[in-house]
C-alpha cells in the first residue's frame, strides 16, 4: 500500500509542479495587467504625462462608448481635456480586479476647474466622480476599454457650487427679457400712434 501511494506521487508530483508554474505565470500576467492599469491613473491622468499613451494603449486600441465607440485619438483628446479643465485632477484606484486578460477598476477622479475652457470660464467649481473601467490587455497594451460614470454628477455638482451665480444670472437674464419686452411694447404703440396720425 504504501509503495502504491508513493508510486502514484510519483507520478502526479510532475503535473501538480506544472500546474503550479501555470498558476504563478498567470497570476503574474495578471499583475502586470494590473501594473500597466495603474499607469493610466497615475501618470496619464493623475500627472498629465499623456506622450506614454503609446507605452500604454494599443495603436488599435478602441473604447467602447455608451452610444458610439472611440479611437485612441478621440480617447487622448477627452483625457487631455479633463486635464486642461481641472488642472489638478487626480485619480484615485480603488479596488482592482484581473483576471485572465481583463482588468477592472473602481475609481474616484477629484480636482477643481481652475481654468477656462473654450469660451466657459474657469468656475473654481470641486467636482467629485466615481465610476468602473474595464480593460482588455494582451501583449502589454490596453487593447479595449469600457466605462462607466454618471456625467449628471458633475453638472450637478457644478451647478449646486455656483447656484447663487446661476440664481443671479437667471434674473439678470428674465430683467434683460422683460426690458425688451417694455421696450419692444412702447415701440408697437408708437408706431401705432404714428400710423393713425
């Protein structure tokens, strides 16, 4: 019996050491997965170096939007973007999950806009956001992406820190609409008057 069980370990103790090397060579890739989703954050987004895009991204790379997909390009320029308006945008990441070649991450993006964009001006507005990524990584590239964050928190958030702003404008605009309309008034009746004479 006892030569029987030392046979028969014998003969596994290859395939367990096999499976073992597999095991550690895929929990391996997977932490590099998870290495080069780290880089996103924090260099891209967090410290704006956005030129090892091409260390990180996939030339083919695709993000897969809600309504329609997006190119590296269209990706880099919305990151850029984010950046310019809240100069100070740091992404924290919060649990992370690989497996195989997907990557999934939980992350939080906070920073104030500072700055002007296009013809918006600078609101000194904080913004807060959490929202989920999952990436598909092979050959060390970020090859796919799908996220998901509610844009209405940010408005919201934007709008709630600037209400007395927005109150304030929105009765200078209903005084500037009910001046013309006394404006516009007066004019009709006189052009009536000047008729009938």
């Amino acid at each position: 019996m006892k030569r029987d069980l030392a046979l028969l370990l014998l003969l596994i103790m290859p395939w367990c050491a096999q499976t073992n090397l597999a095991s550690a060579a895929s929990l391996s890739q997977q932490d590099q997965n998870k290495a080069i989703a780290r880089r996103v954050f924090d260099e891209i987004f967090s410290q704006g170096k956005f030129e090892v895009a091409n260390q990180i991204y996939a030339g083919d790379f695709v993000n897969h939007g809600f309504h329609r997909d997006a190119t590296l390009a269209e990706d880099q320029a919305a990151q850029r973007f984010e950046k310019q308006a809240c100069p100070d945008l740091k992404m924290t990441v919060g649990p992370m999950v690989a497996e195989g070649d997907m990557v999934s991450v939980l992350w939080t993006a906070r920073g104030t806009n500072t700055v002007r964009v296009g013809w918006l001006p600078a609101t000194g507005a904080k913004i807060e956001l959490r929202g989920i990524t999952i990436w598909r990584i092979a050959d060390g590239k970020i090859r796919e992406e799908w996220s998901s964050f509610n844009d209405m928190t940010v408005i919201r958030e934007v709008a709630y820190q600037l209400r007395w702003l927005l109150i304030g404008l929105s009765f200078a605009l209903l005084l500037v609409l009910w001046l013309a309309y006394r404006m516009i008034g007066a004019l009709v009746l006189r052009m009536f008057a000047h008729a009938r004479a």
